[in-house]
C-alpha cells in the first residue's frame, strides 16, 4: 500500500472518530480550543491601551472635521444652484 492510501485511511478514521463523538463532547472540545485560544493571546499594557484609545479618538475627530467642512461646502453649492 503506498503512503497516500494509508494517509487517506488514516484521515477518513480520524473523520470518522470525529463523527462518532457526540455532541455535546463536541461542544466541550470547542469551549477547550476557545480557551487555549484565548490564553495565547497577549493583551496590550495600559500604557498601549492609553495610545491606541487616544489614537482612535484623534482619528475620529479628523473624519468628523473632514465630513463636516464636505457637509457644509455641499449645503451651500446647493444652495446656491437651488436657490
């Protein structure tokens, strides 16, 4: 037999094993990846967290100014063709 059908036999019974499991030790297998997920994950000091909420707030009042001076420079080519 060569390597790729003893792989294929090989995954179709892990597949299989997967299938048997029910559902609610498939639930509890998701909830385990969650939280070795979420044990990798590096959460950022306060210091950074202080940076990216100030960049965040400075970001959204530039947009807020940008739209503004766009909203008020439209008003008044309408009103100026409209009357």
């Amino acid at each position: 037999m060569s390597e790729t059908q003893s792989a294929g036999k090989s995954a179709r019974k892990g597949a299989e094993a997967e299938e048997k499991q029910g559902f609610f030790a498939r639930l509890a297998l998701f909830f385990r990846q969650i939280f070795a997920e979420l044990k990798k994950v590096q959460r950022p000091t306060q210091a950074e967290l202080w940076d990216i909420f100030v960049t965040v707030i400075v970001f959204v009042a530039l947009i807020m100014l940008f739209v503004g001076i766009l909203d008020a420079a439209f008003s008044r080519i309408v009103f100026w063709v409209f009357g």
